[in-house]
C-alpha cells in the first residue's frame, strides 16, 4: 500500500485499481477484476474472472473515464480484446497515459446506493450515504455524519433517508442487506480517521443485495 500511496500523492489521486486496492485492505467489497497491459492480458484475465465484464480505461490522466468513453459494460469473451484495444485508441486520440485497462466481472442488478467522505476543515471526515439514481441526482436525499460513527450512527443514516423503504422491501420487493450497509460505512468511517491524507472518497455506486453488498466504482482525492 505504500508504495501506490506515494505514487498517488504525486498525482493527487489514487486510479480505480489502487482505489480499490485501498478498499481491500479495510475488508470492503470490491469483487474480482485485474489490470490488463496488453490485449493478451486482457484475454486471460478476462477468462480468469469471468464473463461479461466491465472493461475501463486506467491512466492517470483519467478522473472520470466515463466522460471520455472510457468504460464498456457487459463485454463478451469475443469482444474484450477489442475493447482494450478501445481503450488504448482512446487514450492515443487524446494524448492520454495508456496503463491499461481494469476488467471487472458484471454484477447482478439490486438497489444503488452511494458511500462517499470528505474531510471538513472545520469538522473533520464527513461521511454521506443515499441511494443511487434520481434519489440523489433530483431529490437530494441524503445523509450525513462526522467520523467516527458506530453502529448506531451508521443506522441512523441510513433509517432517515425518505428512500429507506426501498431498501427494507416496499410492493413485493426483497428486503436489502441493511446490516452489510452498515458494516461498509463503519469501514470507510475508521478508513478516513486512519488515513489524514485522504481529502475525498467516493464508492458509487454500491450495489445493495438481500444478502451483501458490492462496491462497483471507488474514487479517491487526496
């Protein structure tokens, strides 16, 4: 971990796979997937996780790879080295840092939610959770906490979001795991108090299921 902090302080931000890597070592849910240099790479690799695949541009020239068309979902075993090949014509074209691509096994649909931080000047790490889609984009319907939180906290963000009955199950719908929930806000909340040189942490989406959850994207400033 040292050694992708440093070279992320030199940038002032950490790339998915280091991001990801972060969130490993704290025991959160970021899944399989691997870094693939070269469209062989991406070919074994690809085999090795497992299809379809989320296939994203890695360069440290990239912040938001979706803004530039760096990221390709639901990619078959037939199309994923022309999809690292995707990635690479983009950062060519735009005179971006090629380091490779990140494939990342497809996850099953559940219900979105969002885990972020910042740390305050005044306050210190803040944590926010809220769910995902137009509930954060239109209605602004989230929560917030000074870390440390505990259990307590963390389920009180949670409990009052006005989408909370979404996730205890609403018209047939199954009931999220709102204990796995709390487990990934304990851990970002003790991640941030840990780390002073985090300034921003962003997961979104995370994928909440009837048992678990899934960090799908994680974004870190520092």
């Amino acid at each position: 971990m040292e050694s992708i902090i440093a070279k992320g302080k030199e940038r002032g931000w950490l790339l998915e796979p280091e991001a990801k890597e972060l969130c490993r070592s704290y025991g959160l849910p970021v899944g399989d997937w691997a870094v693939a240099r070269s469209a062989e790479e991406a070919a074994v690799e690809g085999a090795k996780i497992g299809y379809p695949l989320a296939v994203k541009i890695v360069s440290p020239d990239v912040v938001h790879k979706s803004d530039v068309g760096g990221v390709e979902l639901n990619v078959g075993e037939g199309a994923v080295v022309e999809a690292f090949e995707r990635m690479r014509r983009i950062a060519e074209r735009n005179g971006f840092r090629f380091e490779g691509a990140l494939l990342e096994r497809m996850v099953q649909p559940g219900v979105e939610t969002i885990v972020g931080a910042k740390r305050d000047p005044q306050f210190g790490p803040v944590l926010m959770f809220g769910l995902g889609g137009i509930f954060v984009e239109v209605f602004k319907d989230v929560s917030f906490r000074v870390a440390p939180i505990n259990e307590a906290d963390a389920e009180e963000m949670i409990s009052e979001l006005k989408a909370y009955p979404l996730l205890k199950g609403i018209r047939g719908r199954r009931p999220s795991d709102i204990s796995s929930i709390v487990d990934i806000l304990l851990k970002v909340s003790r991640m941030m108090v840990e780390n002073g040189w985090i300034k921003e942490l962003d997961l979104n989406p995370v994928i909440a299921y009837e048992k678990g959850c899934r960090v799908i994207d994680a974004r870190v400033i520092l």
